[in-house]
C-alpha cells in the first residue's frame, strides 16, 4: 500500500508564456522531512522547454492522478511511476484560463528507496479561475526535452477565492478628480456600491483593474447598479434568484420592505461573502466616506426585497 505524505506548499506565481514552446519551472520549500534529493529551495529554474511528441509506449509506465483539492485554494498532483528510468523527472504545467497564464513545477519524488516511484507536489492557487494542467515528463535530466503523459483535451478544475469581509476600501481605491468629477481606477464614483464591488470582484479574480465600469467595452458601460443586471446578463453571464458566495448581490430601483431601505433610485449592488443557514451576508458602501456595512439578508425574503444575483466568480 502506499503511504500518502503531506508535502510542503508551493505558491503559484504565473508568468506569461508561449504555450507551445517555453515554460517556467519553480523550485520550492518542503515544510516537514527534507532529504538530499529536494533541491535548494532559493533556486528559481527557467527554461526553454522542447516538447517531444506523445509517445504512448511511454506512458504506460505512469499513472496520472485528477487534481486532488485539499482545501479552498490548494490542489494536490500526483503521479505514480513504473518506469526503469532512474533519472526522469516528472512535472505538471497548469494553465490559468482566466488571462492565459501558466505554470510548470517540478513534483518531488516522496519514496526514493521503494518502488514504484511516487512524486507529488501541492500548488496553492491564489484567484478564483478556471485551470487545466497536464503531466509532462524529463526523460533526460541534462536536455531540455519535455514529453507529455497525455493526448487530447486537458483536464480541468476551478478555484474559488473569497475575499473576507474587511474593510479595505481606503487601502486599495486610487481617487482621481476630473472636470466631470471624482472617479476611481474602476471608472466608478468613489465611495459608492459600485466602486466597492468592483474592488471585491477584481480581489477574487486576482486582477486589480479587469472588472471596471468599461469592462465591455463602449455601448456597454455599467453605469449606476440598475443597469448592472441588464449588461450581465446581455455579455453571458447567469443572473438568478439562488445566492452564491462570490456573487454581486442586485438590488432594482427604490426597494424598501419592512421599513428597510434596500436601494434607492439608482438600484443597489453589494458582494456576497457567504450564504450559510439561510442568511445571505454581504458588503457593501453606500455612497460617502465611513459607509461600509455588513448586511444580512434572509433567504426568506429574496423575493420581497426583489433581490437577484450575478454570478460573477468566474471571469468570461
């Protein structure tokens, strides 16, 4: 039987790339027992890669693990090696969807003195986006020739990162004054819900200025948070009645229930941190300085509020 071993983490930093040609390899720390085959964890590797054709005489000797998620952000690869090759190295290319980025990082091998030979390596993944990796190995440590493990489509996995729900707002948005007014680096008035969603959305995207009022170019500016429903929705994206952590909470023109004011005449948006037990609890400013809250709104009571939500975790 074999013994699954906890490894170290490895923070993926990913850098653009030619798919087809060059890649960037990264070393990295074990936090547990190290023994003399990890390699210096100061040393960051670059490479021009080859890539030799699929050979499938060569991947029977391997048996290629699905990404296994350890937790919110941190996937597990493995691969289990039959090979008489004493001298192969084994690694796994991951391939960000959401801007073109990607990764390549050498797995360790966790059991040099049995057989067959095991090599693994955990990534954490720091943006909510849609991945693809794919197993490569090096056949011959003095080249660099790199031969793929597998044929056709690559195989996927999604990450979803939340930001919390701390006030960040004065730490993060860049104010510039202009004859039609105060505007921030998202193209929105400072201080208002929109300005203070288009921060969280573009904080779990990992970007810093993607999700912006032009985002769709001209035609399509978002404008006031009325208007935010019709142009999702317009561009693909699914807006619906079912809260999702990761969401723009929406809110139409002058809602007001129970004596609640929900949104005035411009409409309302927020971003939804959690849906848990039936509350909805999420963030939101509302229009000056100091106006951050925290809101919870019952799952109970969508439909009265007239509350909607655009689901927003993954960038299209």
């Amino acid at each position: 039987m074999l013994a699954i071993i906890a490894l170290g983490v490895l923070t993926v930093s990913c850098q653009k790339e030619d798919l087809t040609s060059t890649g960037k390899v990264e070393t990295f720390t074990l936090n547990g027992t190290a023994d003399s085959t990890i390699n210096d964890p100061t040393v960051l590797q670059s490479r021009n890669w080859n890539f030799r054709s699929y050979s499938s005489t060569v991947s029977q000797n391997y048996n290629l693990y699905s990404a296994i998620q350890l937790s919110e952000k941190k996937y597990r690869f493995v691969v289990i090696s039959n090979s008489s090759n004493s001298n192969e190295e084994l690694y796994v290319k991951t391939y960000c969807h959401t801007d073109g980025l990607d990764n390549y990082k050498k797995l360790q091998r966790i059991n040099p003195y049995s057989t067959p030979k095991m090599y693994m390596v955990d990534s954490i993944f720091d943006r909510s986006a849609l991945y693809s990796y794919k197993y490569f190995v090096r056949e011959d440590p003095s080249t660099n020739n790199l031969r793929p493990l597998s044929t056709g489509t690559s195989p996927t996995f999604t990450t979803l990162v939340v930001p919390d729900t701390t006030d960040d707002y004065d730490a993060n948005v860049i104010v510039s004054n202009y004859q039609s007014g105060p505007s921030d680096q998202w193209y929105f008035y400072p201080y208002n819900c929109t300005s203070w969603a288009a921060l969280k959305v573009n904080q779990m995207w990992g970007t810093s200025t993607t999700f912006n009022n032009r985002m769709f170019g001209n035609g399509y500016h978002l404008h006031d948070a009325l208007n935010w429903k019709q142009v999702f929705v317009s561009k693909g994206y699914s807006v619906t009645t079912t809260p999702q952590k990761g969401d723009i909470i929406w809110f139409p023109a002058d809602v007001t229930y129970n004596n609640i004011t929900y949104s005035g005449n411009n409409g309302h948006v927020g971003f939804v941190h959690s849906v848990e037990n039936g509350v909805i609890e999420y963030s939101n400013y509302d229009g000056s300085t100091g106006s951050y809250r925290l809101s919870q709104l019952s799952t109970s009571i969508i439909s009265n509020v007239q509350a909607e939500f655009i689901h927003v975790q993954y960038k299209h």
